[in-house]
C-alpha cells in the first residue's frame, strides 16, 4: 500500500467542506416527507398545450411547463404514441421509442430532399475536423466507404445481369 | 436563428433559420446565449444511446446568457441580467424541490417520471430545445437562473451550469471522511472537477482511472492527483485492490456513464447492439473496487432501461449507492465562494473555443477525443462581436 501523505498544504481548501456528519449525505439529507401526501400540484399556471405532448402514464396531468422542440409527426410520431401507451417499467415503451428514433433519422433526410435540401453527411460528420486532425483515419474510412460502394455497386451489376444469363440458358434449353 | 439541429448518431449541423423562442408560460424567460459547452453526457444523445432524441432537436443544457425577455411573472431576473442558467428546468414548488432536489423536480417533465427535465436533453428529459444556439427558452425564470458575479468569467460561470456542481455533488455523495482513499472513475471534465473536489472534502488519496494519456496528465496537474491508465493496468479492480492495502478504495466516483470504454462484452451489448443502457464498465469496476461498506457515487448518465452489473456484489459487500442529476441551485452560492477564493479554477479545463457554426466539427473532436480535447465551448456569433 501506498503511503497516504499528511501534508496537503500545497491544495488550496483541501477539507474546507469535510463534514463527518454527512451521512446520510444528498440526496435524502433534507427529507421532509412532504411526499407521503402523495402528488399535490403546485400552484402553478398551465402552459398552454399548442401542440401534441405525449406524456408519461406513471403521472396524472401534463407537467406545469414542458418543452415544444420536436413533437412526434410521421411513422416515427406513430411508434412514439404506441411506445407512451405503456409505463416506464416497461421495454414495450423504452425499445419502440429507440425505434422511432431511427425511423425518424430516415424521415429527416426524406424531409430534407423534399425541401430540396441535400444533407452533406461528410460535414454534418465532422468530417473537415477529422480531415484536419486525424487525417489518417479520415482517409481510412473514405477508403472503406470506397471499398464498400464499389462492391456495392459490383454485386448490383452482377445481379442486373443474372436474368440476362438464365434467359440465355433458358432458350438454349429450349433449342435442345 | 442560429442553432444546433440534431440530425441523428453522428450527424448534427447549424440550422440557420430555427425559429426564435417565444414566451410559452408566465415565468419564461429568453435568454440571448453568450457561451453554451458541450457536454460529455451531450456526446450520449450524439451517439444515439438515449431513447426519444428527436431529429430537430437542439441540445446544449451548460450556457450562460442575457436576459431579452422575460414573462409577467417573472420578479426575479429583469431584461440585460448576465445569467448563468443550472441545466435542470426546476418549478422550485414541488415537493422534490422544497427537498432542494431541483434536479428531481416533478412539474417540469411530462414525458418521464424518473427523469427531471433538462435542456436539450431529449423528450426523455421534458423536450426542450437547448442552448447551443443564439436564444432558448428558459422556464421558472424565478427559479433556475442566477446573475452572474460581476467579477466572475463568464468562462467560469458557465462550467457553474453542469460540470463543476456534478464533480462537487459526486465527492458529496460519496460521503468522503477526511483521510479517504477517493478512486474516480473517467478523466472526463466531470471526472477531474470531482477528483479536484473531492480534496475539498478531506480526502486523504484521489486516484483517478481512465485509458486517455493526455487526459490523465491534465487530471494529475490540474487535480493534484494519482492517474492510471486502465489499458497498462491488467486489472484495474485488481490494482486498486493492491494500492489499498487489499481492503479496496472508500469512495469510488462513477464520472463515466455509458459511453464507457474498457469492456468489449459491455461495450458490444450496450454500445453497438444496445441491448443495455450503454456500457456499464465503470460502473462494474466500482462497485468491485470499494471497499467493504463503502459508497460507490454515480453521476455518470446511463439510459433509462438497465445494466449489467454485479448488483449482488452490492449486497454482499454492503455497499452504498447514491447517484443523482446534480441539484445545481442548492450548490451554486458555495461554489461561487469556491471559484471566487481561488480554491476551484473552472476555465482551467476548458480547451476549445468554437464558433456555433462549427458545431458539427466541435462534436466531432469531442467525441472521437481529437487534438487533445477535454472541453469544448460554442460562441454564438453575436456574442463574439
């Protein structure tokens, strides 16, 4: 074992906060057992519900505030409201909400197209940072994104032919 | 407006023509941002481990700002306040509030109950658009938001927001007697400000443990602390057993959460195939590596589903567990005496200055821990002028 040292003068507040009682420490240091009354709404006003907010069905009421970012639209939007149907105790919630998350990757890039908009992946990426400091591994992944669009394209063609070669073989067999 | 749009894992850009936020509820306000971080738990929604993290979201719960607008019921900031604003949304009302559990508040989040709500933290974390943009929204203005010190860096006050208050609340919860062995977990921003503060508390050993060179020479500097690199370890748990005279650490500070590196096991099934809620290798070590009766703290961010870990070593060893999103408000006027006496130097770990509309670059250097980052900072245009 190594030898603890005794001199901490050299750290600036070392023990300022020490506190041998603080245990029980946060979180449950300044109980009140406000909650064994259950859920009381504070006297809050309601923000007004402009647009759809799902909300969770482990509490009764849509929060005071909530926030309007993003509300669910689409097959993604669908996937969500299935998803709130069930508690947070749940994978039937969690697991459909990852879902509609990557359903709602795919709706983003159709939106853009739509808006005649052309997502640049490589910069949305980062990838003039990773151009800038780590140059290997930039050149790295765009020549495996090369390799594997080449063989993409490679089995394509091969499979765009195979009719071709079955017709031939066909009629040949037809001929004999 | 100018402002970080979520596209998904990987992908973010600048929107530059988001609508500008508007007043939605008496005791909004909207702050005009001046500094917004990114955050390492910023980097979990990047990489798409957090369920019901929208496209056309923008994140960013670390910033500061000036006030521009503000509700009719709002008494307590007023139009031009410098304001550093806690990245939990808190009603200050409720009765996790009244407990000064302002990360725990119950009215400020329809979506999820295990959850208080955050800034640009996902609709898991209540929906709200976040600061890493020019303007956002900021709800219970009479609550959250704090004038910043007139002799305060507005580089210090905004690491006031998330990471200095979640390293503080780490080495609290670990309920650190002076002379404590304190292992920490990550060398992260949060993992140094907990291993910086964990002094603050007396403790008597601060061992940090991470796999990043760069990062765990910063942390023996900027922390005065031990730092090891897991990867020449044959086994950290092993390690920390040895350096402790075999009885294990007395604190052991989880400041990783799930994007934890370390594992493949874990790494596979909660990063790639996420069948958990991000890799909990930290975690496991923690729990391994305390001590009999020890407490292990965790403010590293997991998903809300679950984890492997060796619970039953838990109870076995009888271990406290304490963990929390960081009650920013209950732990701001402390830290600004910090900060302000010289025993905490915030802006010290901040290494990048970047221009919001280099976003996408900036989450690409954090996350891939290119060119020696440790802390990244978003300027808005409009504060650079």
């Amino acid at each position: 074992m190594e030898t603890t040292p005794k001199d901490y003068s050299h750290i600036k507040g070392w023990g300022i906060d020490a506190d041998p009682h603080n245990n029980p420490s946060y979180p449950i240091k300044h109980r009140t057992n406000g909650e064994h009354a259950g859920y009381v709404r504070p006297d809050l006003p309601q923000q007004p519900e402009t647009v759809e907010v799902l909300h969770s069905n482990e509490r009764p009421n849509l929060t005071a505030v909530f926030g309007t970012s993003a509300p669910p639209s689409g097959l993604s939007g669908m996937i969500r409201r299935l998803a709130f149907r069930y508690s947070e105790n749940e994978y039937r919630h969690w697991l459909p909400l990852l879902l509609a998350d990557r359903v709602n990757v795919v709706e983003g890039i159709l939106d853009d197209l739509a808006h005649g908009h052309i997502p640049n992946i490589f910069a949305e990426k980062g990838g003039k940072a990773d151009w800038k400091y780590n140059r290997a591994g930039a050149i790295r992944s765009i020549a495996v994104g090369a390799l594997l669009t080449t063989g993409a394209l490679v089995l394509l063609t091969r499979k765009s032919k195979a009719p071709r070669r079955s017709k031939t073989r066909s009629n040949a067999r037809d001929k004999a | 407006m100018l402002a970080m749009n979520y596209r998904g894992p990987y992908r973010v850009r600048l929107d530059r023509n988001k609508p500008m936020p508007e007043i939605l509820h008496p005791q909004d306000a909207i702050v005009r941002v001046t500094r917004a971080c990114i955050c390492g738990s910023d980097l979990h929604l990047y990489h798409g481990l957090v369920p019901d993290t929208r496209v056309g979201s923008t994140f960013g719960h670390e910033f500061v700002g000036i006030i521009e607008e503000v509700g009719p019921d709002v008494t307590k900031v007023k139009v031009g306040d410098q304001v550093l604003v806690p990245f939990n949304i808190a009603c200050g009302e409720c009765v996790f509030c009244k407990q000064e559990m302002y990360g725990n508040c119950h009215e400020s989040n329809p979506e999820a109950t295990a959850v208080g709500a955050i800034y640009g933290y996902s609709h898991t974390a209540g929906g709200y658009n976040g600061g890493q943009a020019e303007y956002v929204r900021v709800p219970y203005a009479n609550v959250g938001p704090t004038v910043i010190p007139a002799d305060m860096d507005p580089d210090d006050a905004v690491l006031l927001t998330d990471v200095v208050p979640t390293g503080y609340q780490a080495a609290e919860m670990g309920a650190i007697q002076p002379g404590d062995t304190v292992v920490v977990f990550g060398a992260g921003p949060v993992g140094i400000m907990a291993a910086k503060c964990a002094w603050l508390f007396g403790a008597g050993r601060v061992i940090v443990i991470d796999h990043l060179e760069y990062r765990l020479e910063f942390v023996r500097n900027y922390a005065q602390c031990e730092a090891y690199n897991f990867k020449s370890l044959e086994d950290p748990v092993l390690f920390i057993k040895k350096t402790t005279g075999w009885l294990g650490a007395d604190v052991c500070i989880d400041a990783v959460g799930a994007d934890a590196s370390g594992n493949a096991m874990q790494s596979i099934t909660g990063k790639k195939l996420l069948l958990q809620a991000g890799a909990a290798t930290a975690l496991h070590w923690a729990i391994n590596a305390v001590k009999k009766g020890g407490v292990v703290s965790i403010v590293g961010v997991y998903g809300p589903t679950d984890n492997l870990v060796p619970i039953g070593n838990m109870m076995n060893k009888g271990i406290t567990m304490r963990g929390n999103q960081t009650s920013v408000k209950r732990l701001l006027p402390r830290l600004i005496e910090h900060v302000q006496a010289g025993r905490l130097n915030p802006k010290g770990i901040i290494t990048h200055r970047v221009p919001l509309e280099e976003v996408a670059d900036a989450y690409h250097i954090f996350s891939a821990k290119l060119d020696e980052c440790i802390k990244p900072v978003l300027i808005p245009s409009s504060a650079r002028a």
